[in-house]
C-alpha cells in the first residue's frame, strides 16, 4: 500500500492525482493523503467524475475508487486557487507529517508526494527547507540525500536546498562518501550495473589545483574510499563533459556537489517525466520532481508523466526493500 499526500490544495496535486486515475490507472495498490472535500471539488469542477471513497481507516480500501483518508484540515472554502496560503500551506505539511507517521508504523509500505509549495509551508514553519529535509527530520535521519531518477540520467546530490555559501561548507570528505555509498545502493536496485561518477566543483575539476583545492584534499579521497569499498566510482571529474558521458551511457549515475550542478542537466533532459527520491531513509519516498504550477491549477493542463513514474517507481523500491530485509 502507498501513500500519496495531496500537496498544496492550490496547486496541481488534486488533479494530477484524479486525472492520473482517471487517465492512466495508479499502478499499484495506494490511498490518498488529503481533505476529501478539496479532491472532490476538483472532481466536480473538471467533470471527472472519479469515484471517490472516504476512508476512516486504511482498511475501508473499495477496489475501483480513489481511496482517500480525509485529515479534516481545510475546506472547499478555504481554497484560493493559484495562490499562496497560509493554511494551504498548513495542509500540505500536515499531509506529510501524516504519511510518514503511518510510513513508519508499517500502515503504508511507501510514500509519493505530490508538490508543495515551500513559500507557503514557511508561513507555519520559518525553517522548512523542503520535502526531503522534513521526511528526514521525523524520520530522525541525519544521512540523506536527494536523487532525481530519468531514463537518460541519474543524479544525486552532495547539499540541497542551501545557499551556495554553505553548499562549499557541505564538500567534505566523510559527507561525500556516504552520499556515493547511498548512490551506489540505490542505483544497484534499479539498473543492472552501478557505475557512478564524482563531479568536480571547480572548473575542469580544478585541474590539478589551480582553479581551487576541494578536488584535492576532500572529493579525490572520498572517491578513492568508495573504490577501496569494492564500489565502481570514477572522479573527480569535469562536469562540463561528465554528463554527456552519463547520458551517453558510460556511467549509471553521477554524484554531484550542490543543488543545480545536478538539477539543471537532469530537468533540461526530462523536465516532465524525472522522479525524485531521497535516500537514507527508512520508507521509501518518491516524488514529482515539479512545483504547484499555481498558474495552471484546476484547469487540468498539468502533465502527469512524473507523478506516474514515481509511483511506479516507488512500488520497485518497496519490493527491493522487501526482498533485501531491510527494515
């Protein structure tokens, strides 16, 4: 059974979630974290006319309906769609809290979130930095990272949501090393082989020092570590070409040292299909690797092809879990 949470009830998760029903079928056996009387307004207002089931307890599952276990946390009334709110922001963080509680207690096997909106949950919460951060807090996780997951590329990340200034901070050797460990096992349950790449951070990786030392002294050695480990890792090495090498299969995945070094290829390659995932938990997580996309909301315009493949892909990261016996 996977959890889906709703999102921002302003933006595109109600009907990315009815219309992936209705249009493509939810690949596997799942319920809906969310206010019923929100989905069922969307329902109503693009005529999708999916059947709905309100659910009191996970086990009031009907076959051939969206099954959905309502939190009672905003109403019809409160919705502004296309625009940021304090208590659309509330719902979206409490629809987390929600699905990784019942994730941790074993009533759901895995979570896919649909998108919030960061500026909205900070009205309620002045730190939140994101989805993946927040899973990991209550999940009491302090080695995680982020992987975003499409057909030509893999990444994963050394900092995330951080300034650039503290993203230099985060480039340490024992952090970058448990981030290719991370990388190496993921990439192991979901391509035949896992051969990653380390990108340098500095202009052609530094080139041997002169364009900065972070090559040197903290990314060469966590490389060298990996490779003692047993693991396939090649690197530092120049991210201007390493991702074309990626993508032209000579490496399964590539280990990067901030935020948009890696999300900037992935999205100009796969911009509506790629799934995000964090690793180091233990639940399976993924996720659309998109916003609210407040100003297409409600009108059924939103693509779906992200929030199919990350359910798809969260239920082959739970069959790997179950098949590995790890808990």
């Amino acid at each position: 059974m996977i959890g889906i949470t709703l999102g921002d009830p302003n933006g595109v998760g109600p009907e990315i979630l009815l219309r992936t029903f209705l249009e493509k079928g939810l690949p596997c056996d799942c319920l809906a974290i969310g206010d019923y009387g929100i989905i069922r307004f969307c329902n109503d207002h693009l005529d999708l006319r999916v059947p709905l089931n309100r659910m009191k307890t996970p086990g009031d599952h009907r076959k051939g309906h969206l099954n959905i276990m309502d939190p009672g946390i905003i109403q019809e009334k409160d919705l502004t769609i296309g625009e940021i709110s304090e208590k659309g922001g509330f719902a979206g963080l409490r629809y987390v809290e929600i699905a990784t509680e019942m994730a941790l207690t074993g009533t759901i096997e895995a979570i896919v979130t649909l998108p919030i909106h960061k500026e909205a949950v900070r009205m309620v919460k002045p730190d939140f930095r994101g989805h993946t951060d927040l899973i990991a807090e209550l999940c009491q996780v302090k080695n995680f990272t982020m992987m975003l997951v499409a057909d030509m590329l893999i990444v994963t990340h050394i900092s995330m949501h951080v300034s650039m200034r503290e993203a230099l901070d985060r480039i340490r050797t024992g952090h970058i090393l448990e981030v290719i460990r991370l990388t190496h096992q993921a990439v192991g349950q979901l391509r035949s082989q896992a051969r990653l790449a380390v990108a340098g951070l500095n202009p052609h990786a530094g080139e041997h020092g002169a364009f900065g030392d972070e090559e040197i002294l903290e990314i060469g050695p966590a490389v060298v570590q990996a490779r003692a480990e047993g693991m396939d890792v090649h690197g530092p090495l120049p991210p201007d070409t390493l991702f074309y090498q990626a993508v032209q299969g000579k490496y399964d995945a590539v280990v990067c040292m901030y935020h948009d070094q890696g999300h900037i290829p992935l999205k100009l390659l796969a911009f509506d299909d790629a799934v995000n995932v964090t690793l180091g938990l233990p639940v399976v997580r993924t996720s659309v690797d998109h916003g609210t996309a407040f100003d297409i909301a409600y009108q059924g315009k939103a693509s779906l092809q992200s929030f199919y493949n990350a359910m798809v892909l969260a239920g082959k990261l739970s069959q790997a879990k179950e098949q590995s016996g790890v808990n």
